[in-house]
C-alpha cells in the first residue's frame, strides 16, 4: 500500500474525524435512531433543505452487522422520502444479493440527507454539516463493517484528500469498525468495467463477516 494511503492507523487517518463529536452537534440527546431520524427531519442546517422534497434519513436494519454509505439523495429518493430507491438502489441490491445479503439486512444511508439541485456534488460545507448525523448513525447501528460508496462518502469519512480511485478496496480501522471504500452504484452504471473490482470488494465483505460464499 502506497504511504500516502496507509488507512489502517488507528484513529490517525488524514481526515478522519478524531472522534464522534456527541456535545453540541445536531444529534445531541438523540438516544434512537427514530429520535435521530426526526432530528434530521427537523434539520436547517445547510441550504439543501430548502429544495428538497423529504429529507431521506437512511432505512435499513438497525442491527445491521454491514452499513452502506452513500452521497446523497437522487430525484427519486427525493420523491420517496427513501435512499436507493432509483436504478442505482437496484444495482446495489444485486450486489447485496450476490453476498447473500437482502436490503433490508443492512442499514443503507448517505452523507447528506437532501437532494442536491440537479444532483450535483455536496459541497465540503453541506457534507460537513450533514456528517455528524452520519457519525451518530454509525455509532447507533454499530456495523462490523461500512462500506463507502463512492467518492463524496470516502471524502466525509475517510480524508478529503482521497481519491476513490486509489484507495477503493483498501479497508481501514476506526475505533474498533472496519471501513471499505468502493465504487458508488451509480459509478457502476455510467462505466461497467468498474463492476469487477467492485465485485472484489463485495467478496471482501463477504469473507470478512463469514458470510456463506
Ligand atoms: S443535507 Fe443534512 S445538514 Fe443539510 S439540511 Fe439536510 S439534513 Fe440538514
């Protein structure tokens, strides 16, 4: 592994916030994740609420052993209120699929809960602000494993100077969880010769939470 993407150092990797900020952060008291999920309902805290349809909190198992963590919501997520819901959440549940995994086994959410206009990036500030509810998230479900899919979850959570393309299928340890970055489904879509690294990154989380081959 190169050295500038050595991301197994425990609790150093560039970027990575140093700890779950618990005191004055939007989840604060938060004690669920139905609290949680009505804290971010109620949420002002970036200028993506403004255009969205529903805030889209993130579903999933709240026991789940396997997070997903994507960008944000598309224009159907956006309608529906839930994430990966469009042509990439199909994608991703053959994925699940091929692990032996149904969707509603892991805990699917993204960076930022509210579409941005046109589907655009997140900006550094609206991921930002948006990162604690993701932090709190994790905390809560506490998978053994979160993948990242796609360059603005591996930004948020692992360092803003990463490159999903360096560091896809490398996993890191943070406070005991271990992190995989990969391709988003929807990078998956545009350039299909990307699917067969990703496959290599399923099987990784695969072999890695004992699933049956
Ligand atoms: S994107 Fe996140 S931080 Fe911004 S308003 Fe929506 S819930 Fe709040």
């Amino acid at each position: 592994m190169a050295a500038d993407v050595q991301l197994s150092l425990l609790g150093r990797t560039p970027g990575f916030p140093a700890a779950v900020p618990l005191v004055g952060t939007p989840h604060r008291g938060a004690s669920d994740l139905g609290a949680l999920a009505r804290a971010v309902e109620e949420c002002g805290r970036c200028g993506l609420r403004a255009g969205a349809t529903h805030v889209v909190p993130g579903e999933g198992n709240p026991a789940a052993r396997l997070m997903l963590v994507g960008e944000g919501p598309g224009q159907q997520e956006d309608l529906t209120g839930r994430p990966f819901v469009g042509p990439a959440g199909q994608l991703l549940e053959r994925m699940l699929a091929a692990i032996g995994l149904k969707r509603e086994e892991v805990f699917i959410a993204n960076v930022v809960k509210c579409r941005p206009p046109g589907n655009r990036v997140p900006a550094d500030e609206e991921a930002a602000a948006c990162l604690p509810y993701v932090l709190a998230r994790i905390e809560l479900v506490n998978p053994e494993v979160v993948m990242l899919l796609g360059a603005t979850a591996t930004r948020a959570l692992a360092g803003k100077n990463l490159a999903i393309t360096k560091v896809r299928g490398q996993w890191f340890e943070r406070a005991g969880r271990m992190y995989l970055p990969t391709y988003h489904p929807a990078a998956l879509l545009r350039d299909p010769s990307k699917k067969r690294e990703a496959w290599e990154d399923l099987k990784k989380v695969r072999d890695y939470l004992g699933l049956p081959g």
